[in-house]
C-alpha cells in the first residue's frame, strides 16, 4: 500500500464524526499525536512539565502508605496497599491534557509510521516531553521529600523502603517489566480515545494504572521520582544506580508502547485497509 493510498484512507476516516472500530480510534490517535507535533515546543515542554510535577502526587500517596506501614505490617504486604493509591496522578495528568511520556509513546509513533513524520521528528519531540516529565519529577520529588517530613506523614525510612523497592531488581527485569508497563499505558491512551464520559475515563485509568502497580511494574516518571528521592535521602542508592535505572526503564517503557501498540495496531489497519 503507497503513502498516498494511506493518506486517502486516513483523510477519509478522519471526516467521521464517531468512533466506530479500530480503524477510527487509531485515525484519532494519529490526529492527536499530529497535533502534538504542531504544537509550539515551548507549550510542550511546559505542558510535560505540568504531568511530571502533577504525577508526583502518586509518589505522595504512596510515600505516606509506606511511612504509615513501616513496622506495623509484613513489609511485603504495603505494596499492594500503596497499589490503591498509585492511580491518582494519572488520573490528574490524563483528565488534564498534559503530556506524558508513556502515554505519548504509541501516539506519537504513529504519524512516523504514516510517513507523515520522520524517525528525527518523533526522537527530538521526544527528548523535549521526557525532559519537561523529568524535570518536574525531579521538582515534585525534592519539595516532597522536604515538606513530607515535616508535616509527618513521609518518613526517610518509607521513602527509601519505597526507593529500594523499585530499584532492587536486575536490569534486566526492569527492562521487561518497563516494557510490560509501556504496552499498558500505551493501551491506556488507546482505549481512552473510544471513551467520552470522564467517569468512564476515570475508571479506566484508575484499573489500567492499578494493574500496573499490583504487578509492580517498572513506569520511567513515577519511578523516576521515587529512585531520585531515594538518592536525596539514602546513601545506599547512588547517581549512578538513579541514571541506570532511568535509562533501562525509559527503554523498556518505549518499546512497549511503539512495538505493541503502534506497530502492531498500525499493522492491522494497513492489513485490513489493503482487503478493501
């Protein structure tokens, strides 16, 4: 199939007013991550900053889950209480429109796969959102790691249980754990997209993300916030721990959401569309 045949069957499911099928929600999906592109590179660094500070409050709830545990219940118990509570940043960042990084993945991806953007274009957007979500990370993180100690409700010891948590497994389970987690967020968006009510949005993000953290899955921002805060307050993680980690994770999550997400799913519409 041509790029010009492809293009034609994308303008022409574009001009549907309602999803119906796969087809319309990855039409919608390149629509949304055209728009990405053409957005003005300052908005979109400051609007992936907003989802890396606004995703911090996830790393808050958690945090106070494992100060509160700490010593009261098995250790191996408080993860999957702090389960319950991780969802709530991406609840926040998905219903506010900012950008983040793993739910950006496959929808970026897909005008590169239409031929409508090149590998360049979707890396350098790419370095620009990661930067805004780490940056905001790293300020969310350390404001936190000051203000919960003093208000009592995070302790250093729950923020580098939690930080040791993370960070604990050999790299290479962090790789495909990170790829698992980026197949998931990626999927989130997707789904998202066929959803118009906010409590049916809500419901999703909150399952999706709560699968996420019951199966401890490796996602590069939240993660990122709560290794760099277990490096502000603990000797045992070092930089170079924190940058190993943030690379493998960034890794993993991107081959997740582009492999099988973008390319799988941008593969059956071509394969579909050539039948027709």
């Amino acid at each position: 199939m041509s790029k010009k045949e492809v293009e034609e069957i994308i303008d022409t499911k574009s001009d549907k007013e309602e999803i119906e099928d796969q087809d319309d929600i990855l039409v919608k999906q390149l629509c949304e991550g055209l728009d990405t592109y053409r957005k003005n590179r300052v908005s979109t660094f400051l609007s992936s900053l907003m989802a890396g500070l606004e995703i911090g409050f996830s790393f808050m709830l958690v945090a106070i889950v494992y100060t509160l545990f700490n010593g009261t219940i098995d250790d191996k118990y408080i993860p999957y209480l702090a389960a319950f509570l991780y969802p709530l940043g991406f609840i926040l960042v998905v219903l506010g429109k900012s950008i983040l990084f793993t739910e950006q993945t496959s929808l970026l991806s897909l005008p590169v796969l239409s031929r409508r953007k090149t590998v360049g274009d979707l890396m350098s957007l790419w370095g620009i959102v990661i930067l805004g979500n780490l940056v905001g990370g790293y300020l969310i993180g350390a404001l936190l790691v000051w203000i919960g100690p003093q208000l009592g409700v995070i302790s250093y010891q729950g923020i580098e249980n939690l930080s040791d948590h993370v960070n604990h497994y050999s790299r290479d389970i962090i790789l495909v754990s990170s790829v698992l987690a980026g197949w998931l967020m990626a999927l989130l968006s997707w789904i998202i997209t066929s959803t118009h009510k906010a409590t049916g949005k809500i419901l999703i993000i909150y399952i999706v993300t709560f699968v996420i953290a019951l199966a401890g899955l490796h996602h590069s921002i939240v993660g990122s916030i709560e290794v760099f805060a277990g490096f502000l307050v603990s000797d045992k993680i070092t930089f170079i721990d924190y940058l190993t980690f943030q690379s493998t994770s960034l890794l993993g999550n991107a081959i997740g959401g582009v492999f099988f997400v973008a390319i799988l799913k941008y593969g059956a519409f071509l394969a579909n569309n050539s039948e027709e």
